[in-house]
C-alpha cells in the first residue's frame, strides 16, 4: 500500500499542474454563469491591493469558516489549508504554528495587527480563544519586507469583531449574540456572549459610538485517544474578557480593544509531552492582558493609520510536588504607523511607508531566583519600510518592497554580552493578468505570479542566553545535559521565491504553488551527549522546498474541495532532513446544500508518512482521517452546527508531536443572535 501511496500523491498535484495553461485559457462554457470578481482587504496587505495581485500565497478565513470548527484551537481551523500546520500534540496550549515546514518562531503571529511577541517552545504561542476571531489571516512565505522579525516561514494575523463586524452580520443596529458548543472527546463545554451597539444608527452621520463586550468560557475534561486511553493531565478551562469601542468622526476612525484571557489546569512543565511523572506536573496558568488601539486618518487621496499597543504575557507554574513557582513573562510596547496613497505607477493598490518599533521584556523565574531556560533581559527593534506597485503594462504588475530593521538584546546579567544587528528585506513580484478585463477595485480572475523575498529572525533572549538542565543524564556513558549560552548568534536570513497560477473561472477556483526557500545562520540545537551540553547555533544552510495546491469546483448545489501540500527540507551542513519537515498531506472536501437551510459535509485528510527525518528523530506512520459535519439554519437568528472528526476512531500521531492525537469527537454548536 505504502508504495503506492506516494505516487498517486503526486499524481494528484502534478496532473492539473501540466493542464494549467488550458485552464487558464479556457473559455467559459456556455450556459454557465461567470464568478464576480472579489475585492478582500487586509491587515497584512497594508497598501489595499487586490487579493488575486497579493504578493504571497494569501489565506483569509472570516467568521462563517471560524465558528464552522467548532474549536478553540487554531489547527483545527486552519487544518484545510494546505502547506499550514499546528505541531506539539493535542493539548491546545503546546501547539505551535508551522508554515511550509518552517515553524514555532520563524512564523509571526499577530493579534489585531500587533505582534504577540511571546515564545516558549513548551507553552504554546497563542493565548485566546480561537473560536472568537472574526478573522483569520495568513501569508505563506516571508514578509519581513514588512513586518520585520520572525516573518520568514509567513505571517498568522488574527482579528477580534468590531461592532460593526456584528451589524454587518446580524443586520441589527444594537442586540448580542450568544453560542454554545460541546465536544465529546473531552467533555467539553464552551459558552459565549456578546452584546454590541452601533450608536446613531444612521449612515450620514457625523460621528458613531461603537461599543462591543463578549466573554467566554470553556471547561473540558482529560481527552481521549483513538485506542481509548485518556491523556493524562489534559483537562482545562478558559476565560476571556474582551471589550472594543469604536467611533467615527468625519474622516477620523479609531478602535480601542482590550482583552484578558485565562487558561488554567494541571499539566507537564512540558506540556508536548505525555508524562505523568509527579515531579514533572504542575499546576500551570497562562495569561494575557492587552490593549490595542487603532487611529486612522482617512482623506481622497491617502489614509494613515497608526497603532500603539501594550501585551503582557505571562506562564505561571507552581509544581505539585513540592509547590515550586516557576513564571515566564513577555511585556511588549510597540507601535506601528504607516500610509498609504496612490501613485500615477499603478491602477492596482496603493504604494505605502511606514515605521514600527517595539520592546519586549522578559522576565523568568523559578523559586524566587533567574530561570535560565527563561532568561531576563530586554530586547528593541525598530524598522522602516516601503513598499510600490507598477504597473509595467495592462496586464503586468509588478509590487516592490524593501524594509530596513535594527535589534538589540540586552540580558539583565551584567556578566553576559549583548547583541545586536541589522538586516534589509527586499522583496519583488510579478503577476501577469490574463483575464479579460483589468479594474483597479477588481480581483484578476485568473493570472499567473513569480516573486521573491527575503525574511530575517533576530535571535531571541531564549536563544541566546538559555542555561541550566536541558535534560537528566541517562547512564554512565550520558552525564546530565546543561545549556550553554551563545551570544554570538547571528539572525536568521532566508530567500523564498516562489511562482504559480490562480483564478475563479466560471465554477472553477484553482491555485497552484511551488517554493524554494534558501535559508542562511538557521538556529539550530546542537546537542553534545557525552560531553553533557546543548547550545544553540547557527548552521550554514537549509534548502526548503514544495508545493501546494487548491482545486474547487461548484455547482448548483455542491461543491468539491481538493488541496495537495508537500514539503522537502536539507540541512546542507550534515546533508540530512530537518526534524520537524511536516509529512505530505492531501485533503477532500465536499459540501452539500439539501435546502437553504440545511447543508452537509464531508472530507477526507490522507497524510503519508514521514520517514525522512535526520538521526536520532522517529519515523511517523501515515494516517487517513474521516470527518462529516452538518449545519442547520433553524430562522433567521438561530444556526445549529453538527462536526464530527476522526470518524472512525482512529489512533494516529501527527509528525513533530510526541503524543498521539485526539479520538472521535462529537461537536455541537448553538448559535443564537437578538
């Protein structure tokens, strides 16, 4: 069976990869009805270009797609999107983003626009509740040449509502919302409520109030695995407070949210572990507080826009056995300000500058005293950038951009050196319309693109100044393995260039992707069993390169999905695989409206598996897991959602998780608006 598998993989993405130029030339057939053209704006793509001319492969999920999960987990959500994954295992909280096989923090994650600046591989990278964003958005490949740090494997921004997000949906001027889920394979129970008001309900006036306040909760149980074993010490429960206000004052707009999130229960100090040694449990809080305000400046010719914000994240853990504390603390004080205007370069988007700047302190402890694998100290970065559309003739666009970054680390021990650095990220691309018609404010329905660009990673504190036990001595001929640190660590550079074709033609919508990413000083562990230590440092070079695909098809009253993403990944300096390279995935979708109230769905996910890994890394078996789901529109306020995953109950573990996945879970939904 296994081998097989493999070339009907890539069968399935290279057979319409050789038929793309008729697909791309291909007449509308007769009798069928063409798709408009789809305008969707960004908080990534700052300069207001079209989607189908978005340099990067651009994912945008909005609310429907959201709360269709039925998850307060962002894998789930984003688990149809080829070439994205969530890696760490099933506990919410050790789930760490991965994009084109380039993951934990070499992907940046934003939440309304602000970076969220926090990184331990053991506690997650995002604290929220997934299930409440309003909007989801993602870049793969890198995007330093705007947002600076961190941006090589792509940018994840998640969007909380505005008022207006809920008149827009509810068609009401003032009322709430109220949702409530439950999942089987941990007992789950989750509750949400939200009230909102937009204030004179009248589209000439003047100036708007525009309050909105939600909060939730969710309690689960131990999960259950496919074999029916429970995970030990997965239980949890959630909280979160947010509160936005937003107003109008003729061309002036500002949005001001605040929220505080809570997640407590007892797990391992490693929580991508399976343990359920004493000594390795505690009971464990994370916790974030943040405030996000957003002033933008509207005229006939240019808008600006800027956004200072404050973040404080915080793991709080107090072991079981003998109550030691341990507390990992990130404060982040940044602002971003940009503008954007148009040119007489380009009918398409707007050319736009603009600065960021930011701090982030850190702050570790363990029993009163420094934690070193959590180091102290400060870190500053500031940046510049531009970035310029052309339109080089009526059909070719060409978008520019280019941002230039500084960074320095300072730990609070005097004893140790500090670092700093510079970097310039470049970035071009070339999209070549081959519709029909070209309209500023429109979506090309089909071209094709080729660009490159350039990410960096500054080294964090964490990476620079870990110390202390990595991890306990396993014999005689393996003494305890300690930390060192490297303060001479160089940031991460990469070069992506990528090329493809995508377009909505007649019932068709297709996309198809290949990358190659060349990877400079990539931070790597280097680990010395018998000499007892472990630092990080910065190997020669790493090739990544794959492809992704996307094919639907809709007809009156169904629709068909298939997506396709495979990955390969060398470490040049030892010639072998790197550890976490994500297996190759493909994914079936279907979705059936039986009335207009009532659809179906189902879909396959078929990953082989990984044995490509270096030395050391276990081989992970290939999966096939089945889900179904339906959604039932009861009236006009009143939406039932029914979503059952791994069908079957099967046993299986994702490839870069230490623990074997969640088994059939049932998930239920109710959502009520007045």
């Amino acid at each position: 069976m296994k081998t097989t598998a493999r070339p009907l993989l890539f069968s399935a993405l290279l057979f319409p990869m050789l038929f793309a130029p008729s697909l791309l030339f291909a007449q509308t057939e007769s009798g069928e009805s063409s798709l408009a053209p789809v305008v969707v704006t960004s908080e990534l793509e700052r300069s207001g270009l079209p989607l189908g001319f978005e340099p990067g492969s651009f994912v945008k999920k909005n609310q429907d797609q959201v709360s269709s999960s039925i998850s307060r987990s962002l894998r789930d959500v984003t688990s149809d999107t080829p070439g994205v994954a969530f890696i760490g295992g099933p506990r919410t909280r050790a789930q760490l983003p991965q994009i084109r096989g380039l993951g934990s923090d070499r992907v940046l994650i934003l939440e309304d626009g602000a970076r969220q600046s926090f990184q331990s591989g053991h506690s997650g990278r995002v604290f929220s509740d997934a299930g409440s964003f309003e909007e989801i958005e993602i870049v793969k490949g890198p995007l330093s040449s705007m947002f600076g740090s961190g941006a090589i494997g792509g940018v994840i921004n998640l969007r909380r509502p505005t008022a207006r997000d809920l008149k827009r949906r509810t068609g009401r001027s003032k009322g709430g919302e109220i949702s409530i889920d439950t999942s089987t394979v941990d007992a789950g129970f989750g509750e949400r409520y939200t009230l909102f008001g937009v204030f004179p309900d009248r589209t000439d006036s003047p100036a708007t109030f525009e309050p909105i306040v939600s909060y939730s909760e969710s309690r689960s149980q131990d999960l259950r695995f496919g074999n029916g074993r429970k995970l030990a010490y997965s239980a949890h429960k959630t909280k979160e407070l947010y509160a936005g206000i937003g107003s109008k004052f003729g061309s002036w707009e500002t949005d001001l949210k605040v929220t505080n999130y809570e997640d407590d229960g007892r797990a391992p100090l490693n929580s991508a572990e399976e343990t359920s040694v004493q000594s390795s449990i505690a009971d464990t809080r994370n916790l974030k507080t943040d405030a996000v305000l957003s002033l933008t400046k509207t005229s006939s010719s240019w808008t600006f826009k800027a956004k200072p914000f404050v973040r404080s994240s915080r793991v709080e853990r107090v072991r079981i056995t003998d109550s030691r504390r341990d507390l990992l603390k990130v404060e982040t004080v940044g602002l971003d300000a940009h503008a954007d205007f148009q040119t007489g370069f380009a009918k398409r988007g707007r050319s736009v500058v603009g600065i960021e700047g930011f701090r982030d302190l850190n702050r570790g402890e363990r029993a009163g005293t420094t934690y070193g694998l959590f180091p102290n100290g400060e870190t500053l970065q500031t940046g510049a950038y531009v970035q310029v559309p052309v339109d080089l003739a009526d059909d070719v666009s060409m978008v520019t951009g280019l941002r230039a970054d500084q960074y320095k680390s300072t730990p609070s021990d005097s004893a140790l050196r500090g670092n700093d650095g510079s970097a310039i990220s470049p970035k071009l691309y070339f999209v070549w319309d081959l519709g029909s018609t070209v309209e500023p404010s429109a979506e090309s329905e089909k071209n094709v693109f080729i660009g490159w660009g350039r990410g960096f990673n500054a080294p964090r504190l964490q990476d620079l100044y870990v110390s202390g036990l990595h991890f306990p001595g396993q014999g005689p001929t393996v003494p305890n393995n300690f930390f060192q640190a490297n303060p001479d660590l160089k940031p991460e550079t990469a070069d992506s260039f990528e090329t493809g074709f995508r377009g909505r033609e007649s019932t068709w919508t297709y996309n198809a992707t290949g990358f190659l990413t060349e990877a400079q000083d990539f931070i790597q562990r280097d680990v010395d069993l018998a000499g007892g230590t472990t630092r990080l440092a910065n190997i020669d070079r790493a090739t990544l390169y794959g492809a992704e695909l996307l094919l639907k098809k809709s007809f009156d009253t169904w629709s068909t999905t298939a997506t396709v993403s495979t990955v390969r990944a060398v470490n040049r300096r030892t010639s072998e695989p790197l550890a976490d390279t994500p297996a190759d995935r493909a994914r079936l979708i279907t979705e059936v409206a039986i009335t207009d109230a009532f659809t179906v769905s189902g879909d396959v996910e078929v990953t082989l598996g990984q044995e490509r890994v270096p030395n050391g890394t276990t081989a992970t078996g290939g999966y096939t897991i089945f889900n179904i789901g339906s959604g039932y529109l009861l009236n006009a306020d009143t939406t039932l959602t029914l979503k059952v995953t791994n069908l079957f109950d099967r046993a299986y573990r994702r490839h870069g998780s230490q623990i074997d996945d969640a088994g059939t879970d049932i998930r239920l939904a109710v959502v009520g608006r007045f």
